[in-house]
RNA sequence: CGGGCUGUGGCGCAGUUUGGUAGCGCACCUGCUUUGGGAGCAGGGGGUCGCCGGUUCAAAUCCGGCCAGCCCGACCA
C-alpha cells in the first residue's frame, strides 16, 4: 500500500516541488510558444478569487475600471526614454498584420502608461477633471529570457491601475494608499501573506517612475517574491504626453502621475509561501473550494448525511459564498465553495491525496461507520489534524475552524519571515545571511556601491523600510533599512 | 547570447554502443473484486521514434544538415 510520495519534497528540490505542485493541482501548464501559460480551471478560479478580491478594494479607493487597446504605436514608447530603454529588451512587436507591413509596428503592451497617458492627455483640461482614477484588467507581454509558469511568463494577466493627480503630495498619497489599502491589505487578511512594503532602491525602480513602493514576501524556501509595485511617475509621462490642466488661477499645469500593478505572478507566491510536502495550502477566504465533504463508502444513510451537511453550511450561509448548483457527470459540485465528492470508483486514499495537493481548506471525511457514530471527521488542511465532529455541531465547527484556520496561516507565515530575518551591520555579513532568508541593513552602510557588490552574488535589495518598518516617503530620509536577499 | 543536456504513444523513460521492423511505468477504455490514506487482477486502444537528406536488402539505431525544448549564467511583474 505505501506509495512513494506524489510529490518531491520541498527540502530535496524546491523548484522541482513548485513543478510538481502546478502540474498535480492542475493549476497550469506550458503553452506552445515559449514562455506562455496555460491556466487550468482550478488555477484560472485562484486567480478569479484573487481579482474579485483586488478589484472590489481598487474600486473602493474610488477607481474606475476601463480597457485600452493591446496594441500601441511604437512611437508611444519611445516618449518616455527611460522607460523604452528599460522595456525595449523585452517587447513583442507586430509588423505585419492583414498580409502587409504595417506603416509603424505596433507593440503588445508591455504596460500600458503610454497609451492610457495618450487618453488621458484627451481627457485632463481642468483641474476639475482631478484626480483621475483608472484601472484595468488585462493581458501584458515581455518576453522574458527564462520564462517560470506564474512567476515569469512572457504573457502575464494583470491589473494596472493609472492615474493623476492635481499635486505631488496628493499622487504620494494615492500610491501609497493602493500599496496599503489594495495590495497590503488583500495580502496579509485574504493570501495570508506577511509582506514587506517598502521603497524599491534607484537600480529596482520602474523604468520611468520617480519612485517604486512594493510589497515583498518571503517564500518557503527563504527566498524574496515581489507581490505588488505602486510607483510615482511625477511628471515624467505627463510632459511627454502633454496631460495638462487650468488650475484655479487659469495656469497650465502638467499632472502628477502613479501606477501601479499586481498579476497572475501571485498565484505563483500563494504556492510557495503556504504550500507543503502535500502541495498547496489555499487560505480559507481565498478558496474556490473552501470544503470538500468526502464519502469514504456509500452505504446506510451517508450521502444523504452528506448533502444534509452541504444544504445546513449553504442554508445558513456559514461558508460565506452562495451556492451555485451545477452537477457535472461526476456527480460532484464544482463551481462551489463546498463540494461533495462522492466519486467512490476511485479509492479513498487517492482521493484524499487528491484534495490535499489542491490545498482544499476542510475535508469532512463521512463513511457508514461515522454516520452509524453520528458524526464526520474534519480535517484541516494546514495542519492535517483530524477531529470527529458530531453532525449537528459540523456546520459551525467548520465555520469556526475556517477562520481559526486564516489566521494560523497568517501567523505561520508571520513566524517564518521573522524567523528568517537577520540583523546585520555589515556588507559580508548581509551577504552570508540572504542565502537563507532576508537580512536588514542600514541604507547608508550598503548604498548604491554595496548594492551592485551584492548584485555579484546574486543578491538583491527587496526593499527599503523605515526603522519600525514603515514605508518611508522618500529616499532621503535617515536611518533607512535595506532589505536583501535571494529573489525570483 | 555563452556553457551543459535532451528530442521515442497524453506524461516520464528504456532501446542507439554492436542496424533486423518499437517496449516499460503512469494515465486511458472494458469487466470482475475492492474502497477508513495514491487499490488488485484480467483483457484492450493509442507511436510514420523532432524534421530533411544520405548509406544499406533493411535505420529509432550509422553519416550530414536543420529545428525545437530543458537546465546553469546576464534581464525581469
């Protein structure tokens, strides 16, 4: 009966356990061309969960979503220098199309600043129109060197949120709300991802951008992942594209400007910051499947125990998401947050692996023996403990248990980071500490001179924090800390 | 683009040294027995061996050319 694990174990082989995870969870798999995804309906439902939960707080921070074309005039890049110069290695760009050359080639998007700006120059004349506030979710290509399913893919879906404002303070503002509010927020209580937000150094900034804000956390295997960027553009796009507007006294005035973005890299992150040697471990308030009621074995009375069950956690919205019934051949309940698996042709043993690579928050386990007992053994996921419940008490046990279960998470993951983060004074010493998870040094010991010798060594500078870990405003204020480490 | 490796059913591989007409594991289909931690047995389907050319009675195997992919470095949400 003992099989070798499913999986490869996370200590013999990091990257090849991350693989292993998105292929047996049916999350993703390569495209045809290089560098491209595709995305499974399991993970496709991550990712549905995640934008759901992105998009309601952008829209909170008072952004509109909107579309823009993928394709834009070569010419539009190449306003801004910097940001040409720090995307042109990477662009796709359309030549031909309808069987002839095409008068100016035209890029895929690698970001969309210069053609929301071309709008925007149309939609800015007064200071009236202030702030204006647009999100949008798309597709981006780059094409990237060495492509990783979900962390880097020449083609990514992403949000990117564009915007401009009246005054300096007020775009800082603005970037910095989106890096707390949006991404912070949804991170820490919804991933339940400890993060990092801080300052990108000048050699990490987005290409164009006056300023790069970023959420970073730290993955399993002590390794740095950015989640989220926020930038300041000041007026670096705003001139070149002519976004202007009558302030009160009748002056022209060009706009101060921020975006900011989040992609499918984050799935990529949920993998590696929670899963196990078992697979993935979806937080509860992320997952499609947030239980999964499990018949050991038909007999006397267990599936309708089990569908008694689904119909007591549905009726009293327990699980927090409405049912949506919709049975397959299979007979279980996919598009649901709780599932019966009563698909007893396949061993048990096989289908619990099954649940537990795709990293399902709570198992009921429900056989004849239990429903003679009068109860159903739960099962949590994070810690794989097992607890017979009696059924009358199963719905807000598991109610319970799903929350317990957030926020044992949040802190497992909160222990992890601190736990694997050094002090340090020196550059030798910062250096040794970030093979294995993150180090802290002070800004003005390392500086820009210190930051390309750790570059050598394939380390990098995740982000600069304030002494008690605040983002800091500026660059220029004192007693900065860098964060470095090993990233993806 | 530099260095290493690999192309054989859906996936993972053996076979290549020494040419003889393609095999194994997983997955899939059918049946029976099973089901409390990746089930067992029996039967079955599926591959012009990356592509093009050459040598030969005969090529997955030998020779020449091309193409693609993977891993390690520089770039990156």
């Amino acid at each position: 009966m003992a099989k070798s694990p499913p999986l490869t174990s996370q200590t013999e082989d990091f990257p090849r356990w991350y693989q292993d995870v998105v292929a047996k969870a049916e999350l993703a798999e390569n495209g045809p061309v290089r560098g491209t995804m595709v995305i499974r309906p399991y993970g496709y439902a991550i990712w549905e969960a995640m934008q759901q939960e992105v998009d309601a707080r952008i829209k909170a921070a008072g952004a509109q979503n909107a579309y823009f074309p993928m394709f834009i005039p070569m010419s539009y890049l190449e306003k801004e220098s910097a940001h040409v110069e720090g995307f042109s290695p990477e662009l796709a760009i359309v030549t031909h199309g309808g069987g002839k050359e095409l008068e100016e080639p035209a890029v895929v998007r690698p970001t969309s600043e210069t053609i929301i700006n071309a709008s925007f120059s149309k939609w800015v004349q007064s200071y009236r129109d202030l702030p204006l506030l647009i999100n949008q979710w798309s597709n981006v290509v780059r094409w990237e060197m060495r492509p990783r399913v979900f962390l880097r893919t020449s083609e990514f879906l992403w949000q990117e949120g564009h915007t401009a404002h009246a005054t300096q303070a007020d775009a800082a503002t603005y970037a910095l709300r989106i890096l707390t509010d949006v991404y912070q927020d949804f991170m820490v209580n919804v991933l339940a991802i400890p993060v990092l937000s801080g300052l990108k150094s000048p050699a990490e900034s987005f290409p164009g951008a006056i300023r790069s804000l970023c959420c970073e956390a730290m993955m399993r295997d002590g390794k740095a992942l950015q989640m989220a960027t926020s930038h300041e553009l000041g007026q670096n796009f705003s001139r070149m594209f002519d976004i202007s507007y009558s302030d009160q006294d009748g002056k022209l005035v060009n706009v101060w400007q921020t975006s900011w973005g989040c992609s499918t890299r984050m799935v990529g992150g949920l993998i590696m910051a929670h899963g196990d040697d078992k697979g993935l471990v979806v937080p509860p308030k992320l997952a499609p499947t947030q239980v999964v009621i499990q018949i050991v074995r038909d007999g006397e009375g267990v599936t309708e125990a089990a569908e008694a069950l689904k119909r007591n956690l549905t009726d009293d919205q327990i699980v927090g998401q409405i049912d949506v019934q919709k049975d397959d051949q299979r007979g279980t309940v996919e598009a649901s947050k709780i599932l019966i698996d009563n698909k007893t042709s396949v061993s048990f043993g096989r289908r619990s692996t099954d649940w537990e690579i795709k990293g399902i928050p709570i198992r009921v386990e429900l056989g004849p023996r239990d429903v003679e007992e009068g109860v159903g053994i739960l099962v949590r996921r994070d810690t794989s403990e097992k607890t017979p419940v009696p059924l009358q008490e199963l719905p807000q046990k598991i109610s319970a248990t799903l929350q317990i279960q957030q926020q044992d998470m949040l802190a497992k993951a909160s222990m992890r980071l601190e736990d694997h983060t050094s002090q340090t004074t020196t550059l030798e010493e910062a250096t040794e500490q970030a093979q294995e998870g993150f180090a802290r040094i002070p800004w003005k010991t390392l500086g820009v001179d210190g930051e390309a010798s750790l570059a050598a060594k394939g380390v990098s500078v995740r982000c600069l924090l304030r002494e008690d870990n605040t983002t800091p405003a500026t660059l220029d204020e004192p007693n900065l800390i860098a964060v470095v480490g090993r990233a993806y």
